[in-house]
C-alpha cells in the first residue's frame, strides 16, 4: 500500500523523480543480469524484481507498475529486445506479478512481507510467460512438461529476490531515503 | 534478521508456491511414460491396436512366419520373431510412449502409444 502519510499530489515532483531513478536502477540490475551467462535458458534469478518490490512497499502500487513499465520498455531499448519475443514475454511477465501483487495488496503491509511477495511475482512472472509462449510463440502441446522445473527456479528464486528485498528495506542507507519507513508492523 | 520479517501470509504463499510445483511435476511426468495401447502395423493390413490392459500372447502370420508377441499390463514386446538377427526381439519390452519394434521379415512394426507423449529432443 502506498503513502497515507500527506497529500498524494504534494510532492509529486520528488516522487516522480523517485519513480525514474528506481526506474533506472532496475533497468541497470537488468542489464548486468543480462549479462551472466545462465546455465538453464529462461532461468535467472529475477534480481530487478527486488526494485519492483522496494517501489510498492515504499511508493505504493501505482509508483510499482510504473517502475515495472518503465523497466520492461527501458531494458529492452538498450538491450535491442524491443517488440521481439524476448520482450513481449519480459512484458507478459511484467503484468502478470503485477495482477499478484495487487491481488496481494490488501494483505500486503500486515500479513504478507517481501518475501511472500517476491515469491508470488516471481510465480505470477514465470506463469504470464509460459502462458504467452504456449499460446502464440511456441503452441507445442509438449511444452508444459518444461513448466515444472520452470515454476521451482522461480520459487527459489522468488524465496531469494524476497529476502534481499527484506534485506534492502532493512538497511539504514535505504531508509534514509524513504519518506515512510518499511511497514514493520 | 530476516527471521523476524516472516509474517503468515508469507509462510502461506510460500506453502502454496511448493505446492503447486510439487503438483506440476506431478501432473507433468507421471503420466507421461504410460504405454496404453499397442500398434501392430503390418504391411498391406490394416493397423491392429490392441490395448496394454492384461497379459496375453499375440501370433502375427507373416510372410516369413509367425512374430510372437507378448503383451502385458502397461508394456509389450515381441517375444519371437522369423528375423535371423533378433532386431525384433532386441527392442525389448516397448513401455514409453513411442517405442518401436520392428521385423522386416514379416513386414511388421510394433508401437506403444501413451496419453502424454514424451519427448523426443529438446533444444534452445
């Protein structure tokens, strides 16, 4: 949930300037996670994520799509995916943890912490994706037998994206810079 | 520290998320290997398919002679065969979705057929 402290409209400046540079880290995570070579294609640990979930439980929900978006777009202009299929399931992915998490929302300060978040975006991202591959990029009827290992990489992954940002919120250096404190509560 | 962040709702989403994987696997590959039924093609004859429901021994005459072939639950094989090298009998029992037997002699090929086909390759 978002910021009930003060007018949402006061302030919008410093925000929107919060959005962009979450924003530009979470394409910067991106792109060096681009970079590592993975062992298993389609498997890697989702690290931009984290910046995702700093956003909604710092900024709210709307500041986290649009930093998802803007993620999304931004990665795929520098890495030279966009409109491709890389990008389209990037995007699918995208909406899919969103739909989680709002659908989380209303737990999402007092019942549910970063880490059933990320575990929940990260199963949301990988289920958008296979669903957008099998039904228009590769409608094979053999490809659910590679969603199993698929959904266990993201559940790990999800358990450790969720802890660093637990981590992350925690650290004195962070919260230096968040008008309202981690919900702690 | 990350041990006082654990609410319930995480250690229920966390439940749910291992559950479902555990059930995709489930439902991905258990029944993926299942031979149901058996294929007997013959040349010049209609394809015969004979279910892999109980035991029991088939005799397909042939041009070279008899193929005998055994069937049981859940997998078949071809017992005997005319073939002077036993390419026939060397397949084995055929219990994978897509196993093939073959005897050329007696113009004749073996397949067990699953309801989930399994793989034949896989690559990126």
């Amino acid at each position: 949930m978002g910021t009930p402290a003060g007018d949402p409209r006061a302030g919008s400046d410093a925000r929107d300037r919060a959005i962009a540079a979450l924003a530009a880290i979470a394409i910067g995570i991106q792109i060096l996670e681009a970079a590592i070579p993975s062992p298993v294609p389609g498997i890697k640990p989702g690290l931009a994520n984290i910046v995702t979930l700093i956003t909604l439980l710092v900024l709210g929900w709307r500041a986290a799509v649009a930093v998802t978006l803007i993620r999304v777009v931004g990665s795929s202009l520098l890495l030279g995916t966009l409109l491709s299929p890389a990008f389209w399931l990037s995007l699918a992915g995208a909406v899919a943890s969103l739909v989680l998490l709002a659908a989380l929302r209303p737990f999402t300060p007092r019942h549910v912490g970063p880490v059933g978040l990320a575990i929940a975006a990260a199963m949301g991202h990988i289920t958008g994706q296979f669903l957008l591959a099998w039904a228009i990029i590769i409608p094979h009827p053999n490809l659910p037998l590679v969603l199993p290992p698929l959904l266990l990489a993201a559940l790990i992954a999800g358990s450790l994206t969720g802890i660093l940002t637990a981590q992350v919120l925690a650290d004195p250096r962070i919260q230096r810079h968040v008008r309202k404190p981690a919900p702690s509560s | 520290m990350t041990g006082g962040l654990l609410r319930w709702g995480d250690a229920l989403i966390g439940t749910l998320a291992a559950a479902i994987v555990l059930t995709a696997f489930v439902l991905a590959y258990s029944p993926s290997g299942d031979a149901r039924v058996l294929v007997i093609s013959q040349a010049g004859a209609e394809p015969r398919h004979e279910p892999l429901d109980r035991a029991r021994v088939l005799e397909i005459r042939g041009p070279a002679g008899i193929t005998r072939i055994e069937i049981e639950p859940g997998r078949a094989r071809c017992a005997e065969s005319p073939g002077r090298q036993d390419i026939c009998e060397a397949s084995g029992w055929l219990q994978a979705h897509g196993e093939v037997a073959v005897s050329l002699p007696n113009r004749l090929t073996l397949q067990v057929l699953g309801t989930e086909p399994g793989f034949d390759s896989m690559h990126y």
